[in-house]
C-alpha cells in the first residue's frame, strides 16, 4: 500500500550554517546549505555576525529547500528545528522562525537536540546508507563536541566518553589556525595530509582514564613545536606542510580511535555509527573500514553530505519524533547546552 505523504521542514541554525531541508517520511527531498563565508578572515565562528547572517539567510534557503523538494509550503506536515546545543543567538533565529511557521500554518513545532540529530543521519532512507541495530555505539565527533554515546534507541542515548576539554574539531581548527590555513581547517589538514607521512612528526597523546578523552595537551604540544621549528627555519611550514598535516591528523584520530576501541572492549558490542564534521575524516574513515574487514566490526559511516551540520539531520530526527508525537509546544526555548 502506497504510504500517505508526510513532508518534515527540518531548519539548523546552530552554529554557522543556516540550512533548510524537506523530506518526506524518512526521504530527503531536499537539503539545503548557506555557509557563512564571513568567519573565514577571524580564525573561528564570530557569535554576533553568525546570529546577523542567519536572519538573512533563512528565508532564502527555506525557499529553495522546498523549490528543490517540488512541494507547496502548504503541504508542510511539521516543522522542526535545533532546540541546543549551540550558539544562543544563532539557535534563536531558526527558532522564532520555526514558531512563526508552526503557528501560521498550524502544523506541530518539534525541538531538535542537534546532537542526537549527527546520529540519527543513519535512519535516514538511502542507498549510501545502511541502518544499525539498537543498540549501537555513537561516536559524535564534531567542532563543538567529542562524546562517545550509548544508543539504545531513537531517543535514548547515553554519554559513556565526553571531552574534559577542547572538541576533535576545535582541536583540527586550532592546529590549522597555527599552519595560516583558513577556518575551518579540519578538512585542508585531511587533504594536505593525504600527500604526507603521519610517522614524521610525534605528538603526545594526552592519557585520560576510561572513556573520556582530552584535546588540549596535544593542540598545545603542536603549537609549541611549530613555534619552536619556525624559529630555527622560517620556511619550516612551507617545506613540511604534508608531513606536519598528516602527523598532526595521525595525533588527533588515534586519539579517539583508541577510545572507540576501548568503548567495543568495554560494552562488548561492535556496531560502531559515526556523527558530526570530523566523521568525514579520511583517516578515520579508514580505521573504521579496516575494523569492518579485520574483525568484522559493523560500521555505520555517513554519506558526507550529512557529515557536517546540515538540515536534513534535524528533518530526520523531527520525523522520528512527528511519528511518537513528540511536538513542542510554542514556549519551548533554545539551551546553549543540552542533555539527552
Ligand atoms: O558538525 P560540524 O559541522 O559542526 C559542529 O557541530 O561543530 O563540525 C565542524 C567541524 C570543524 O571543526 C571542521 O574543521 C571539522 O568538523 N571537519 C573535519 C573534517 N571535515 C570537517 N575535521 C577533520 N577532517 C575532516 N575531513
Ligand atoms: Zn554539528
């Protein structure tokens, strides 16, 4: 039987990307990204301008969300946005935008923890995509977070491994700041890593208790050392820039790759989903699909295009939750920080 058309309007504003996406039960129609180019020249997100660039950008990139999905604004079942975490100024515009939808059109409003949403890509219908089982081990690596999560269900996710510190991709940002790379610098250092040798440089890897990890001593090992190179040889960037990408980017992954082992070791189970913009990392990638064929791990790796913040994450996690009912109501607000 053919199923009754459910179009989710899923809106992320969290940090500095204003997105848009439709589906229509767990199908992305449409998903559409307005980056905010204007970061680039401050080494890192600027919370005023981001919140600025979002009012301009939101309707804009709705509209051509559902111009690419080919639906009418009226056939819109839900909408859901970004609850947290993330910038409060950013969170706000997707949000009071979503309210206004949600009561103009009279259709649910459901919040979204954008978190949640990372993990939730892999429900997504797809043929890059395979489905896991619950449980399953989460690993959200991203510029803002490092968690290892236990999944027990859509909604039911547990923290198991946090950052005492700075996130992966901060990490990858700051580092690449040091190199003169532009923001974000986590995808520059893994293509200039691919021409290098990760054996050539050595970094500590901070030793932190269980599953709980640590970025800070690493990123400052790093920025001490090349500090410490470029004052013996001005060229020392430029004449290493492969090796010192690829060894940084060895430092940074083997660092959670080990403790994803330990969390398999731990927890006993190998159904491994990776979330967030550093799950795009080749090197990562890689360890996982050796895992896959070496010892038979099940490994759940996001196509890139959900790999970095976008709106069909939150279309998909709205879904999943417009199917339980789980709506919000019109006073909800956005949280900087957010539980499960
Ligand atoms: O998930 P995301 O788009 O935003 C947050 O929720 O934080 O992640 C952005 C982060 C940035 O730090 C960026 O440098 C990093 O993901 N990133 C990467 C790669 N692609 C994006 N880091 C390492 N390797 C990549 N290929
Ligand atoms: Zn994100």
């Amino acid at each position: 039987m053919k199923q009754k058309p459910c179009y989710i309007l899923g809106i992320e504003s969290s940090c500095d990307e204003t997105a848009a996406a439709v589906l229509n039960h767990n199908k992305v129609l449409s998903n559409c990204i307005t980056n905010q180019e204007i970061h680039e020249q401050y080494g890192g997100v600027v919370p005023e301008l981001a919140s600025r660039a979002h009012q301009i950008n939101i309707i804009p990139v709705v509209k051509k969300a559902i111009t690419e999905a080919k639906i009418n604004i009226n056939q819109i079942s839900a909408i859901a946005c970004t609850q947290g975490p993330g910038l409060l100024g950013s969170l706000l515009v997707g949000n009071s935008f979503s309210k206004s939808v949600s009561m103009g059109l009279k259709i649910p409003l459901i919040g979204v923890n954008h978190m949640q949403a990372h993990l939730l890509v892999h429900f997504i219908e797809d043929k890059e995509i395979s489905v896991p089982n619950f449980p399953f081990i989460g690993v959200n690596v991203s510029g803002g977070h490092t968690q290892i999560i236990l999944v027990k269900d859509y909604f039911d996710m547990e923290i198991i491994g946090n950052t005492l510190d700075d996130a992966i991709g901060e990490a990858f940002d700051k580092c690449g700041n040091t190199l003169g790379l532009d923001y974000p610098s986590g995808p520059k250092i893994d293509n200039l890593s691919k021409l290098g040798d990760p054996t050539k440089f050595n970094f500590p890897i901070p030793k932190v208790n269980g599953l709980n990890i640590s970025y800070s001593g690493s990123k400052t090992s790093f920025i001490n050392f090349i500090k410490k190179e470029k004052d013996k040889d001005s060229n020392f960037i430029s004449n290493n820039l492969n090796d010192i990408c690829s060894s940084i980017q060895f430092n940074l992954i083997k660092n959670i790759t080990n403790k994803i082992e330990l969390a398999v070791r731990k927890t006993n189970i190998k159904s491994i989903a990776i979330g967030g913009g550093v799950s795009g990392n080749s090197t990562l990638r890689d360890f996982l699909i050796e895992k896959k064929k070496k010892e038979k791990w099940k490994v759940y790796i996001p196509p890139m295009c959900y790999t970095t913040d976008n709106a069909a994450m939150i279309g998909i996690a709205g879904y999943l939750k417009y199917k339980k009912k789980k709506f919000s109501n019109l006073s909800f607000e956005v949280k900087s920080r957010m539980e499960f």
